[in-house]
C-alpha cells in the first residue's frame, strides 16, 4: 500500500486576509453536486490565538478558492467573543450538512520555541472572561446547514465540566440513531477501563440527548500511540465495514494516523485495526511548522473515483493533500490486524 503526498502540498497556506494571515489547519472537506468544498480552521494572531472556520471551494480537490472573504462560523457567532472554534468534521444526512467542532470559551495565546509543544500563556480577558477553570476546558458540539454557509446550532455533544475534542459523526444513520466518536481527557483510570485518553462512541434519536457513551478503542501499539488517541475523519462506509482514520501520539509529542475498520451494524465492535501507522511526519512541511513540529492530523477525507482523498493539518500551519486508492487501504487494514 502506497499513501501518495500531493507534488503541490502544502495545498492550502495562510494569508489573504486578516483572519487567517497567520495559520490554517485542520479541515473539514465534503463533496457536494460534484465540487469539493473544504472548511478550514485558521487564526489572524497567535497572542490570543482566536481560530475561525473558512469556506473554500474546488473543482479538482487540489486547487481550493474562497467561497467568501470573510468567515463562516466565528467565535463571536457562538456567543464566545474571546473563544476559539476548531477541528471541523463534516457530513450530509438526509440533505443536512452537520458539523462537529471544538470550541474554547478562551482562546490560548501560542508563543512557538520551535521545539517540542509550544509554550503557552493564558491572555487577560475584560468582564471576568477567563477567570473560571472552565472558561478553558474545549467543549464540543453540532451545528447544521443546508448552504455551507449559514449555520444554526444543533446541541452540544459533550459536558462543559470536561475537555472532549475528536467529536466526529458517522455520515448516516444506523439502526435509526445518529453515531458519534469521541474523546474525553478526564475518562482515563481504572473505572473508565483505560489509562490514557481514548475513543469512544456514543448514539442519539436526536443529535441533542446522547446516551452514555462506550469505550470503543483504546492505546495499543505504544510505539506511536502511547500518549493518546483519537478519531480524525468522518468515517467512511466501505464493503468491508466503516474505515475510521485516527492519530495517536507518542511521548515525544509526534503525530501519527492509523486506521481502523468497524461493523457496520454495530460500530462499537472493531472488525480490524492497524499495529502500525499508515503515516508519519516525512515531509519538511510535516516535520517543520510555525506552531507545533511533526504533526500530521487528517481531519477530512472523501472519496472519488475509488481514490481516498485524506485532508491533514500539518504543524498546524497549513493543510495537506494525500491519496491511497480506497480497496488497497482496507485490505492493508484487514491484512495488518491478521
């Protein structure tokens, strides 16, 4: 199996407005009527570095153009003025596009040391912003659209005492219920069944009551996983079951993507699972960034003509662009987990 890197990558850099001069990362991408539209998480300053989701559009899937000049979703939109909203996932169920997102009531200020995770300050804010330990937990929750450009708030997927990112919707319904991954930091110890922070899934009628959540993977290779991992991409319904892309982290706070193949009526049961990462920092724009080194983190994926398109932020700094013809990676998959 030959994961190939786009010639243009990094396909998406920041710049041409204020609110993304600095950094884009972390895509959402979803095709639609044909096109490919992507939402990108960017920032306009890293002293806070308050992020905001862009919308772009592309023929190809490798030449993206802004859809507006201005952003679709803002902090300020949500009702955080001081926020910061990140990592979309997106997808379309009964003509309704859902998107997951992680959002900050406080946003970070990030002063990179260009080693190792950066340094990290907490801003002042007016008006008693951020002065509760909660103003800085990341809480995740839906928003729906039927534009990609105008979005109403769904519910919140996650409680806002704990930080829970990673939050990614299965792309239709099973067995009548909405699926949802998740990440939840504080779910680690002896009656969570895992020592580090894992994934898990949970089910709703209504994407606004959610039951309890299970625990659906845990770290396993502690090679490159042994810090935690997490779901990136929408899964994606295959022949086989549902491919799930995920990252794990090591202790030396490098990014890697695995993957995984869950039951298609009950996805709560994992078919297979890669010992081994489908991808690692290579590249310069993957090993060397103006935030965070050796990161590559899929936050997207579609698939044309057989060809799994796998959208990735890289050193949070820009997006990225790799292929793997679709049957090749689940019967890599399949074959791993033998």
């Amino acid at each position: 199996m030959q994961i190939t890197r786009h010639p243009n990558n990094p396909i998406v850099v920041p710049g041409g407005y204020e609110w993304r001069k600095v950094t884009v990362f972390n895509p959402a991408v979803i095709i639609d009527n044909g096109k490919f539209y992507m939402i990108e998480r960017t920032a306009g300053s890293l002293t806070p570095c308050k992020n905001y989701l862009g919308l772009l559009e592309s023929e190809d899937g490798v030449n993206f153009t802004h859809v507006k000049d201005e952003p679709i979703v803002t902090p300020d939109m949500l009702g955080f003025p001081y926020g910061s909203v990140q990592d979309p996932r997106i997808v379309k169920i009964d003509g309704t596009f859902y998107l997951n997102y992680a959002l900050r009531p406080c946003a970070m200020s990030y002063y990179p040391t260009g080693a190792g995770v950066p340094e990290r300050s907490i801003p002042t804010y007016p008006d008693g912003w951020g002065e509760e330990e909660g103003h800085w937990l990341t809480r995740s929750s839906i928003l729906k659209s039927t534009n990609l450009l105008d979005w109403e708030f769904v519910a919140d997927t996650t409680p806002l005492h704990i930080n829970d990112r990673d939050n990614i919707l299965f792309p239709e319904k099973i067995n009548g219920k909405f699926v949802l991954l998740r990440r939840p930091e504080e779910y680690v110890g002896e009656a969570y069944g895992t020592e580090k922070a894992a994934m898990w899934i949970t089910y709703s009628e209504d994407l606004v009551n959610w039951e309890e959540p299970k625990l659906l993977a845990t770290a396993g290779n502690l090679a490159w996983e042994s810090r935690k991992i997490g779901g990136s991409t929408p899964p994606i319904r295959t022949d086989k079951g549902w491919l799930v892309l995920y990252h794990g982290v090591d202790e030396e706070i490098v990014y890697r993507v695995g993957a995984m193949l869950l039951d298609l009526e009950q996805p709560e049961k994992i078919i297979a699972r890669t010992h081994n990462f489908i991808m690692e920092p290579e590249a310069y724009y993957e090993k060397f960034g103006f935030q965070i080194p050796n990161v590559i983190f899929p936050t997207g994926n579609v698939v044309k003509d057989g060809l799994l398109y796998i959208y990735y932020g890289v050193t949070d700094t820009a997006i990225a662009l790799a292929t793997v013809p679709l049957d090749e990676l689940v019967e890599h998959i399949l074959k791993e987990a033998e």
